[in-house]
C-alpha cells in the first residue's frame, strides 16, 4: 500500500532554517522550537531535567499548541537564530540565580514551576536575536565591502600580466618558442651524455611551459570579450524591460487611486502592524551573496585564498512573525526592530498553518469582491461534482465485484443458491 504524503511536511522550495516554530505547553508555559510543523519526542531533549515532574516523558498533542512561527528569507540566517535562541535558552536554565537571586528562597517545587515557565524568555530572545542581526549587519557589509575591495584589486593586477602575455602573443612571441624547441630538440639529438640532454629537457619544458601559458592568456582575452558582450546584452535587456514595469507600476497607482478610501476604526490604529507572509515562487532561488567580479572571466583568474566566501550581511529584511496571538509580542514590547513584520495565524486546530497559506482573509469590497465570490461558489461546485463522480464510480465498482463469483458464477446460470436468492422481502411483494 503506497504511503499517503505528509500533509505537514514543508514545500521543497523552503529549506530547512527558513522557518522556526515555537511551541508552548498549555500548563508549565515550556517551549520547544522546531523547523517543522509537528512536534517529535526528540525535541524534548531541549527540556533539561531539574526535579521531579520537570520534563515530559514523551509529547502529548493535546498539551502543547503553537506559540509564533519566524519566517527567514534566508536559510543560514535561520539556523543561526536557531542556534542562538539554544544558547539563550541554556542560559536562562543554568543562571538563573545570577540575575534573579531572590528565587533561591523560593520553595523547591515553585522555584521548578518558575524556571519551567520560558515563555516571556523565548519571545525576549527572540526581538534579542533579531535586534543583534540588525547592529552586526553593518559590520558585515563594511567586512563585505573591504573582502569585495581586495578581490577587485587582486583580480586587476593579474589581468594586467595577462594582457601583457596576451600582447606578446600577438607580437609573433609563439612562432619564436616553437622555433626555441626545436632547435633544443636538434641540439639534443647531436648530445650523447646524460646530463646535457637532462639539461636541454628541463629547458624544453620551461619554453612549453611559456608557450601554455601565453596561449592560455589568448583564450582569457577572448572569454572576457564574450563575457562583456553578455553583459552588456543583459543590461541592454534589463533596460528595455524597466519602462515596461514602470507602465505597469503606474497603471495599477491610478487605478489604485480610483478606488474609494476605506475608513478605520480608532481601536484599529493602535494595533501593531501586520503584514502577509512573503511566499517565494516554485523554482525560485533567494539571491546568493559574492564579492567576485560580475565578469566570470575575470573572476576565474581570482586566487583561491579570495575566492572563498564572506558572511553574508543579516539584514532583517523580510523577517516576519506570525502569531498565534498577537498579544503575546507584549513580552518583548520595544525591543522589535521596526523593520520585523508581524502577522497573526488565524483559526489554529493543532497544527500552524503553512508558510504560504494567508491566515488573514478580509472581506473584499465592490466588484473585486464579488468576483472571487463567484469564483469560490464555481470550485466549491466543482468540488461537489467530483465528489458525487468518486461516489458513484465507487458503488458501481462495488456492484461489479458483487456479481463476480469465480469461474462458477460466469458458467453456470443465476441460480438462488449462488447468492442471488433475492431478500425475504422483495418475495412478498412479488
């Protein structure tokens, strides 16, 4: 019987880190983070023991509900922030005397109770992370920008000993060490001891050397030709596409324009800013970070020890919180940085919802709103004409392997003792 696929499971086009998922014990206030959308009894390793009744023995789906759930459009940003909020977690478990001394007077069995409860904590650690990638992602940028610096610099100096190479070549500086190895060639034949062809060898490897080399550095000019060519013709493209954008940017202000305003509520303004997950498109990738020159020719003639990769700047772009109640971004009130969206995750059952499912669906206004409720009156339709297809295609499935008994059943006639004997009932009314 094939497996039925993971409903939980997260689209192949995330990948693992781009989304963190903060999970809480209805009762103790524990919290467990995790990358997928379902808890395992693994992830109770997070939960230190620190006394009787401290730690789960295992996971119970009916005591533990989502917190919030981080979108990263990044991946390694978000298994650093993983790896960050395990640290601060470790801390406030181990240290929590040095900041709080007035909980040694606690009684044993409160003090477990208070130091089980991480709810307040995570979601601090969580404006903490995210408050250090916005200061460190300047420092990163300027390393960015000095590393991108010295590869430029590197990567001019090397060119300019390939075209002077390149300008040998067309001096006729070829013809002039394939006529060297020759005449060495000669020279070794007329030569009978061992040494002098060992030394007429070792010169004649040097010049074929020099010969590779200036031969390499043609083909280097003619790849870089090639390379601008294409880069040129990319941003040739790219302007020709730009007005069109425009056109289409401006055309959706006006109509945008058009539209009646919409009021608010007073109660409305004071409410944190939410905003819709972002969704990246199938076969999309997220931009990669380089320092090395745009031309790829240029770049292949970079020293390794240049070539290898800078940390990329953790800008906090993009980042979106998604709770299951907004209230609780309360804990860490002024310490979000402006630039994190917050979202809120709707109607929950037990799961969070996924990344690109919309929580939030505001009912649309005019003829916007009454086209999509057409639409969705034609799929749910759709869906109940499907559905009764399935059905009937079932029962007659089901009839067809009722009428088959065996060989017996298709050579010798209906009989009442095959089965076909018809119901008490159905005789009385005959």
């Amino acid at each position: 019987m094939p497996r039925s696929a993971n409903k939980l499971a997260i689209p192949k086009r995330f990948k693992q880190g781009q989304h963190i998922f903060f999970w809480k014990e209805i009762h103790t206030n524990q919290v467990l983070y995790s990358f997928t959308r379902q808890l395992d009894d693994s992830l109770l390793e997070q939960i230190p023991f620190i006394g009787k009744n401290s730690k789960p023995p295992t996971i119970r789906p009916d005591l533990w509900t989502p917190l919030l759930t981080v979108f990263f459009p990044n991946d390694k940003q978000g298994l650093v922030a993983y790896r960050m909020l395990r640290e601060f977690r470790r801390l406030h478990e181990t240290s929590w005397d040095k900041n709080n001394p007035e909980i040694k007077r606690m009684e044993k069995k409160k003090r477990i109770h208070w130091i089980k409860d991480q709810k307040a904590n995570s979601i601090a650690d969580l404006a903490k992370v995210l408050s250090m990638f916005k200061d460190q992602a300047p420092k990163l940028e300027e390393m960015a920008r000095k590393r991108r610096a010295e590869v430029e610099e590197e990567a001019l100096q090397r060119w300019e000993e390939v075209k002077r190479r390149a300008a040998k070549v067309d001096a006729g500086e070829l013809s002039k060490i394939e006529g060297e190895i020759e005449r060495l060639k000669a020279e070794r034949e007329r030569k009978t001891g061992d040494k002098e062809r060992q030394r007429i060898d070792k010169a004649i490897n040097v010049f074929r050397q020099q010969y590779a080399l200036l031969k390499r550095s043609q083909k280097q000019i003619l790849k870089f030709q090639e390379e601008e060519e294409r880069i040129a013709k990319e941003k040739e493209a790219e302007k020709q596409a730009r007005p069109v954008e425009l056109t289409d940017a401006r055309s959706d202000q006006e109509a945008s324009e058009k539209l009646p305003g919409v009021k608010t509520s007073p109660s409305a303004e004071t409410l944190p800013a939410t905003d819709k997950l972002p969704v990246v498109e199938e076969g999309s990738q997220l931009p990669k970070f380089t320092v090395l020159p745009e031309n790829r020719a240029l770049a292949k003639i970079v020293p390794i020890q240049f070539r290898k990769p800078v940390p990329a700047p953790m800008s906090i772009d993009g980042i979106v919180v998604q709770w299951a109640q907004l209230t609780d971004a309360e804990h860490a009130l002024g310490s979000w940085p402006t630039e994190v969206l917050h979202a809120e995750m709707g109607h929950l059952r037990r799961f969070p919802p996924l990344p690109e499912e919309d929580p939030q669906q505001f009912p649309l206004m005019g003829e916007e709103g009454e086209f999509f409720r057409l639409a969705k009156i034609e799929q749910r339709r759709q869906n109940v004409e499907k559905e009764e297809a399935r059905q009937a295609e079932r029962r007659a499935n089901k009839v067809a392997a009722r009428e088959k008994h065996g060989i017996l059943g298709r050579l010798v006639p209906k009989l009442p003792f095959f089965g076909n004997k018809p119901s008490r009932r159905a005789q009385l009314e005959q």
